[in-house]
C-alpha cells in the first residue's frame, strides 16, 4: 500500500479514507533491526551485467495521434513500447527474482518520474519498497497520475502546471502502470522491487545490477512486449567480479 505525502485536498481525503491501517497510511515497510545492514565490498559482493538485444528485425515505431494540448505535446511522436538502437534493446528491466536474506538496506535518494512534453520521463522505473518516489509535472498544462497497482492503493490525482510533486511510498513488491487520462498516450511502468538489486536498461541495452552478495540467483528480465512471460536466467556472483549474460528478445 501508500500514501501520497503531497498532495491535493480532494485527493488527500481520497487517500484518507481508503489508507485505514497506519503502516499503509504511513507506507513504511517492516524493518528487522537484528537483521545485518547491507555494506557492499569487494571481498564480498560482485555485479550482474545484462545484455538485452534484439533478435530479429526492429519493430516499426508506433506514432502517436496527439488529441490534445498540441503545442506542448508535439514532440511525442511514437510509443516507447520498442526503443532499439543498435539492436540493442532500452527500458528491459532487470531485477533479482530469487529470495534474499533479511537485510537492512541504507536510505537511497529518491526516485523521480516527470511529466515533459506529455510523456513519463522515464518510461521504466524500479523503486525499492519504501523509498520515497518523487512525481513531476514540468509541462505548462494539466497532467493526472492514474495508477493501478495490484498489490498497493490504486490513486488518481490530478496535477496542475507549476505544482508540487507528487510523493509516494509504496510498502509491497508491485508492478504498475502509470497513465494520464488528459493524454492518454502517456504511460510508464513502475516497478516495486523488495531490495535495491535491480535496473533498467539503457540506449546500449546493459542493465548492471551492482552490490549484489555473492551467490546464485534468478534474475528476471522484464520487458512491456514480454510481460506475460519475461525471460529468466540463472547467474552466479562471484566477489569482486562482474558476471555478464546476453539475454535475446523477439520483436512482438
């Protein structure tokens, strides 16, 4: 579940009547506090680095039919469902799929989406579970966030030019879509991953997974034309080294 810390009144009395409990008005996630805290070392911990490449032609770009607020939304020409470059594959996400240790994580800064011409920025996003996600509207117009998480609140609030970010903490694992009914093109995916052992792949198609305890793991590699089986993959970390894989994905 979460709470929007900021936001406006009518959406703040939403979000009051449906967060009844305190840890899900609060957002905040169960701490252990015997568990060890999680301080990244060579002698210890090693990096997972994903390669996510096209197999296959690039699919054609989808362009978009812009209904509304023409001016401000002319630069958001097609989808970003496929962003190839290279044959190499942007926003795959790739995160630790296998159970981790009871472990106390440090605070990290937090993770911010924005609303520039009328587009998420960016379209793939991981946040670990409690930390504080930032939500911007840098457009001069009228954006709303509608999110439709499965395991936290789902929320709709509208954002005016100029006003203040949106803040969210979500306390369970999740995946959701992030779209604006204004602008109905517009979409993000957030992820809500319960550790910080995860990334989206950029323009070169790597995603490096860095401070990861050395071990055996199943990763799993998300992609939005792929959700309904997202490839997986076994790796090994070994301390102090960096173990690479080439993970292969069909246009569709």
């Amino acid at each position: 579940m979460f709470f929007a810390l900021r936001c406006t009144a009518l959406a703040c009395v939403t979000l009051l009547l449906v967060a009844c409990d305190k840890d899900a008005s609060s957002g905040t996630v169960a701490v252990d506090p015997n568990a060890p805290r999680h301080t990244p070392a060579p002698a210890t911990h090693g990096t997972i680095r994903v390669r996510v490449e096209l197999e296959g032609e690039a699919p054609v770009p989808e362009p978009i039919r812009i209904t509304a607020d023409q001016q401000t939304c002319e630069a958001a020409l097609f989808t970003e469902r496929w962003v190839v470059k290279d044959g190499k594959i942007a926003n795959a996400f790739v995160f630790i799929e296998s159970p981790l240790p009871a472990m106390n994580y440090p605070d990290d800064a937090p993770v911010v989406l924005d609303q520039k011409q009328c587009r998420y920025v960016p379209h793939v996003a991981g946040v670990r579970a409690g930390q504080l996600v930032k939500v911007l509207n840098s457009d001069p117009t009228y954006h709303n966030v509608l999110g439709t998480p499965r395991k936290n609140e789902p929320f709709n609030i509208g954002m005016a030019q100029g006003q203040d970010p949106l803040e969210f903490r979500f306390a369970n694992a999740d995946k959701m879509k992030l779209v604006c009914s204004v602008h109905p093109w517009m979409d993000a995916w957030l992820h809500v991953v319960p550790h910080p052992f995860f990334a989206t792949s950029g323009e070169d198609g790597v995603a490096e997974l860095k401070g990861v305890p050395a071990g055996e793991y199943q990763i799993q590699i998300w992609h939005e034309a792929h959700q309904k089986e997202p490839p997986k993959r076994s790796v090994v970390v070994k301390a102090g080294e960096t173990t690479e894989i080439v993970v292969k994905l069909a246009a569709r």
